[in-house]
C-alpha cells in the first residue's frame, strides 16, 4: 500500500477493532466457559416434572395469576456489588407465587368436586383457600397453631376452614390425613406435589422472558417446591444459569443435604426452629431431593440477623413489604459468601425471588424493625 494517508488509516481501523476487543474480553472468556460448561446431571428419565410441564403449567395458570413485575434497585445494587433483578412475588395474588402451584394442582386434579385439603404454615393455604374459591371448591386447611395471626386470618377471609395442629411436621401430616378421611378430600401437597411444583416453576417461565441475561437465579427454599420448579425450567433452558437456594440457617436441612449427598432432617430432629423466615421451616420431600441434589448449584445459608437487616433494607429502600422469607434470598445475594463464590464481574446480573409478602405488620414493627439500622 503506497498510499501513507491509506496505510494510517488501516493502522487506525486494526487499532480500534483491537480496543474493542480486548475491551470485550472478561464477556468473551465468560461466555466461552458457559459454552463448555459441564450439563447438569439430567434427572431420571420418568422425573414427574419437566421443563414441558412447567410450561404447560406456566400457561394453565396465567389468566388467574398476576404476571409479577420484575424491578431493580440501585441501593441494593451497591449492597450487592452488581445488578440484583427482583422478580415480585410479593405482589402476587395471595401475596405469595404459592398460588401458582395450588392452581396448577387445582386445575389438575381429576376429582372435580372433592374438597381440597393441605396443611400449611400459611401461604400455600392461603393460596389452596383461593384456588377452591376459583373453582367452587370447599378448602380445609391445617395449619400449626404457631403461624402468623395474618395469615391465619387471610385463609379464613378465603373461605378456607382450619385446623389447628402442634408445630411439628408429623403433626401436621396427621391432622392432615385425618381430614382428608372425614370430607373424602383431595390432598395438595405443599411443596412435593409435582403439579405444584410445575406451577411453581412458572415464576422462571416468566423471569426467564422478563430478564433473559441473568447469570444466576437466587430462590430461597424451604420444602423446595419453588426452587425445584424453578430449576427444572430453568436449566433446561439455559443450563449455564447458576441457581442458588437460599436458606436460614437455623433451618439448614437442605445445605446440609447437599453437602452429606443424602437427604436430611432439621439438626434439631422433629423440633422445627423458630426462623424469621417462617415459611422456610420445612424439609425437602421425595420430589424436591433429587433436584436441590442435581440441578441447584448450591444453598447458601443465612442467619437470623442478616435477614433481618436485609428484609428491612428492601422495605426501606424498594417500598416493598416483604416478609423474611423473602429477605433471606435477599441476604444471600448481598451476602460475603455468594459475593465470594459468585465475583460479580463474572456473574453481573443475578435474579432474586422476592417470595412472598404476608406477615404481620403490627408484629414486624414491634420485632424486626424495632431498633434502628
Ligand atoms: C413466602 C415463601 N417463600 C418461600 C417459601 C418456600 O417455598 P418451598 O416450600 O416451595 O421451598 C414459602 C413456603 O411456604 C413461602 O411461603
């Protein structure tokens, strides 16, 4: 090229595409890695749940649930050290994603008319009480005469009829099966329900389209219905997605679980503890196991006083009320342990599930938001 005016030019063109370049490499080697990385564990070939179903479920329940929006917040962006996307459950009917599950398992169920029967610690109760409304169904529902006076009260505005039980997992089951005998019910399980589980995975049908970017997903757990769902979906759609359970520590059955390769009960035995987050007090089932086991990458666990400042933060700072349930995912994502094992220039944006929404205000103020800070 004889021309000098030329030959700079090219100089100046090769520079500016190797800016580029080096400027887009950490994304490049990232993404490399994602398309090397190794599949996650496929589970048996006649698991009860698919990422089909979940879609399936995902379109049944759509006309009665809201399609929760998926917001952002620039403190706890910085609490975080990069971009926190949270998907708002909270706003959800009922106040809680439960009741997508207990749609799903509503609209599923054969028995058309049979009354439908569950025991919880309240929001899936409150989410059976309002599917029965739905489908002019009766709904009984025992609950462990511990849970919150609010949600208590929300199941019986529902219609629902409860039982009151001993706070222990045989406990409820018992009552449970006694009354599904007396009204010739149909149980809904909680959380090891597959067509709840299905429902439940409807959350990451929608974040997945409202957010396609997210490096990873942060769900807390506590049967592990929402999770498992979320996972099965999830990782059959984007297997390079890390999905991270988030749990209380005083309740630790499934990091516990995960780190012993078997599934645990509480360290406590049949005595459940008494978390902030109450709606994370039980165990993984049958059907959640297999997939905390081989879909979620990890549960990172969280104590009493970190969710409590983190539920107070999304309050103070997003105007949103959730309850601690939810704050415990918060507390993982702004945690030193997820920051450390997740860096935040590899892993930029992560999706939080802002779970639920029912506590008792008048009791929260008095308990949690007490002192300042
Ligand atoms: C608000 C809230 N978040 C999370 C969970 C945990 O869901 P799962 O039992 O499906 O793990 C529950 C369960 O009751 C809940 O009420």
């Amino acid at each position: 090229m004889a021309d000098p005016a030329a030959k700079l030019g090219l100089l100046a063109v090769l520079a500016s595409v190797a800016v580029a370049y080096a400027l887009t490499l950490p994304k490049r080697r990232r993404s490399l890695g994602r398309r090397g990385a190794k599949p996650p564990a496929p589970l048996p070939a006649d698991f009860p749940v698919t990422p089909a179903k979940v879609l399936a479920a995902s379109k049944r329940v759509a006309p009665h649930v809201h399609r929760t929006p998926v917001l952002t917040c620039g403190c706890l962006d910085a609490a975080a050290g990069r971009r926190l996307h949270f998907k708002c459950e909270v706003l959800q009917k009922t106040g809680s994603f439960k009741v997508r599950g207990a749609t799903n398992a509503a609209l599923l169920l054969e028995d058309a008319s049979s009354p439908l029967v569950t025991h919880s610690s309240g929001n899936h109760a409150q989410a059976i009480a309002l599917a029965a409304k739905l489908l002019g169904r009766d709904a009984h529902v025992v609950m462990p005469d511990t849970a919150p006076a609010v949600k208590r009260a929300a199941v019986a505005g529902y219609g629902a009829r409860i039982t009151l039980c001993a706070p222990t997992n045989a406990a409820r089951a018992e009552a449970a099966a006694a009354k599904c005998a007396e009204v010739g019910g149909s149980f809904v399980h909680p959380s090891d329900d597959p067509d709840v589980i299905a429902g439940q995975g409807s959350v990451a049908v929608e974040f997945l389209e409202q957010a396609p970017f997210l490096d990873a997903l942060i769900v807390p757990v506590g049967g592990g219905g929402l999770v498992s769902g979320i996972a099965v979906y999830a990782k059959g759609l984007r297997p390079d997605l890390k999905i991270i359970g988030a749990e209380p520590a005083l309740v630790d059955d499934a990091a516990r679980s995960k780190a012993a390769g078997a599934r645990l009960g509480f360290a406590t035995g049949d005595v459940v503890p008494n978390t902030l987050a109450d709606g994370l007090k039980t165990l993984l089932g049958d059907n959640t196991w297999p997939v905390v086991r081989d879909l979620v990458d990890e549960i990172i666990t969280v104590d009493e006083a970190e969710i409590a400042y983190a539920t107070k933060l999304v309050w103070g700072r997003m105007k949103l009320c959730i309850e601690p349930s939810a704050g415990a995912g918060v507390a993982a994502a702004t945690g030193a342990a997820f920051r450390a094992r997740y860096p935040p220039d590899a892993y930029p944006n992560v999706g939080v599930v802002l779970c639920g929404g029912n506590l008792d205000l008048a009791k929260a103020a008095k308990t949690l938001f007490a002192e300042a800070g």
